[in-house]
C-alpha cells in the first residue's frame, strides 16, 4: 500500500520544505488543484527535479480536451493524472491515451459519481489503470467520510488499482486498511499538524 501526500494550499517553496521532511515516509507526491491553479506545470517540473525517485500525481480533475491536458502534465514529468469520473468517456478515453503514450497512468476521481458499481464497470471496460475515492472538503464539512464509498468500489472494482481520499489522518488510517486500498491519500493529517514528518511516519508504518 502506497502512501500518497496530498499538496494542496502551499506555496511551492513550502511544498519543497515538507517533502523534504516526510520523504522517506511517502511514495507519490500529489500537486493538488489549488497548487496546479497557483503554479501550473511548474510544479510537477519542480517536484519531479528536486525528488526523482518519487512518483508525481498531477490532480488535473479533467473534465473535457482528455488527450491535451492530461499530456501537458505528462510532458512536465506526471506519473498519474487524474480526470473526472463525472466526464465522458471519450474524455477518459483521451486521456488513457495520452498516459500509455508516455508509459504512465490515469486514475479517475470518484468525486460526486451516482451509480458507482454502474459507473465502475464501464471504466473498466475502458481499461482505467486507476480509481480515486474522494470524498471533498465541502462534504467532509457535512460529517461525510469516504468509507462508505470506499466499500463500494472495494466490492465492485475488479482490475483497477483503489486509492481514497477524503480527511484521512493517523487516528483513523486502520478504518481504511481494512478495505486494501492500493494508494493511501493523506492531506490535512501531514501538512497541516505540528509535526508532519511524526505524522507521516506514523502512518507509514500503519501500511506495513
């Protein structure tokens, strides 16, 4: 299981001083929207300069023009793009592309999809290498988690690989484990405590 940093409301000088600090307790580096809306590519090309031997999500959230922006990300150094679950499928379909060209993978956020097992399937018809569970910021302002949806997609997805998002911290990283998700996905519980390398360790070592 992976352990995936989400980078979210940073600057990207404070970006490079916190995985300089939990690098050896993470395996992908996330450049969240909000990061991608302030520093665009620049901080994929960034992140993969300064920690090559990290993998970089580039949290694009597509939604149209699949094959297009998901190579901007891919050409700056992405490992994994993320689109839309929401869009359609000549969308998903673009972006597929656009990653196998490079070697690299999509993973399709979950965010707000009705009829997930329905959906699911028809994604990995399309041959998606991966599926986000994500459960927003606004939701979790509501008491929202992302479990329940992560037990739906444990049960329904049959080949892509799993992550989940969605206000995971070290108290409650064991609810997850338990549903074998590929890819751990932990935002606010390291970026945003006293000491994010304590944090990220302690989660690290839940996932052994």
């Amino acid at each position: 299981m992976k352990l995936q940093i989400a980078l979210d409301d940073v600057t990207l000088e404070g970006a490079l001083e916190l995985v300089k600090k939990v690098r050896d307790y993470i395996d992908i580096i996330e450049i969240g929207t909000p990061f991608v809306y302030e520093y665009g590519m620049q901080a994929v090309r960034t992140m993969k300069e300064h920690f090559p031997d990290k993998e970089i999500l580039a949290d694009m959230k597509i939604m149209d023009a699949g094959y297009y922006e998901a190579e901007e990300a891919l050409k700056a150094g992405a490992d994994y793009i993320t689109v839309l679950g929401v869009t359609d499928n000549l969308t998903i379909q673009g972006c597929k592309e656009a990653a196998e060209k490079y070697g690299k993978e999509i993973v399709v956020d979950m965010i707000c999809v009705e009829n997930m097992e329905e959906r699911i399937a028809k994604l990995e018809e399309i041959g998606v290498h991966g599926l986000a569970v994500h459960t927003g910021t606004d939701q979790q302002a509501i008491g929202r988690t992302p479990l329940d949806d992560l037990k739906v997609m444990s049960a329904a997805a049959k080949k892509a690989k799993i992550s989940v998002a969605g206000g995971i911290h070290a108290d409650t990283v064991k609810d997850y484990i338990e549903y074998h998700p590929d890819v751990l996905i932990v935002g606010g519980g390291i970026c945003h405590v006293e000491d994010p390398a304590a944090a990220a360790k302690e989660i690290y070592m839940q996932l052994q």
